[in-house]
C-alpha cells in the first residue's frame, strides 16, 4: 500500500491560484490517482481524477478551473487549481486506488483557504 504526502495549500485571494502535489511513496503507473475536498462540516466530495488508462474527471463546479495532472516517473499527481473561489475552501486530500485489487490509499490532507 502506497503512502501518500500532499503539500501547495495555504491561504489565497478569490481569484488566485494555487497548486496542490501529492507523492507517493511507491509506484502510481497502475493507479487511479484523486483529489477530494471537504469543507467544514461538508460531506467528502470527489474533485478529480486521472486513471491509469488516460481518463480524466472533473466535478462540474471546478472543470475549466482546476487541472489534474500526473507524473508516473515521479510518483506524483499534481492539482492546479486557477480563478479560485470562496467555495473552493476545504481540506483536500490525495486518493489512490488500485483497481480490481481493493487497494486504496489517503493522504494526510491539505487546507486550502481563499479568502473573498
């Protein structure tokens, strides 16, 4: 099972633009890397994803905004985050799965603040 380290959250204007990484501790190649959030008192709710055979996701209130990106040679899946919004407050956590196997992983999560 992968161990998974995020770090980019902190405190950003309305509008600004932030970049979230994860690294994994060991390969991602057959993983299906994603971002969660969850704000305070929210219920957990799926960002984005990028499978292992190229398909990308994106909830609907960030697609055009945010990008989802992965590096299998560095073990990381990164999140760019653009034209961000009060809403997008919430601690964001990195997800792993490998898929078929039951194989899931979490990060320790990230704050991200943006403030209006």
């Amino acid at each position: 099972q992968v161990q998974l380290v995020e770090s980019g959250g902190g405190l950003v204007q309305a509008g600004g633009s932030l970049r979230l990484s994860c690294v994994a501790s060991g390969s991602i190649r057959d993983m299906t890397m994603s971002w969660y959030r969850q704000a305070d008192g929210k219920q957990l709710d799926l960002v984005a994803f990028t499978s292992n055979d190229g398909r990308i996701y994106y909830e609907e209130v960030v697609e055009g905004r945010f990008m989802i990106s992965r590096d299998n040679g560095k073990n990381t899946v990164s999140l760019q985050m653009n034209n961000l919004k009060a809403e997008d407050t919430a601690v964001y956590y990195c997800h792993a799965e490998r898929p078929f196997t039951g194989e899931v992983s979490w990060g320790q999560g990230t704050l991200v603040t943006v403030s209006s």
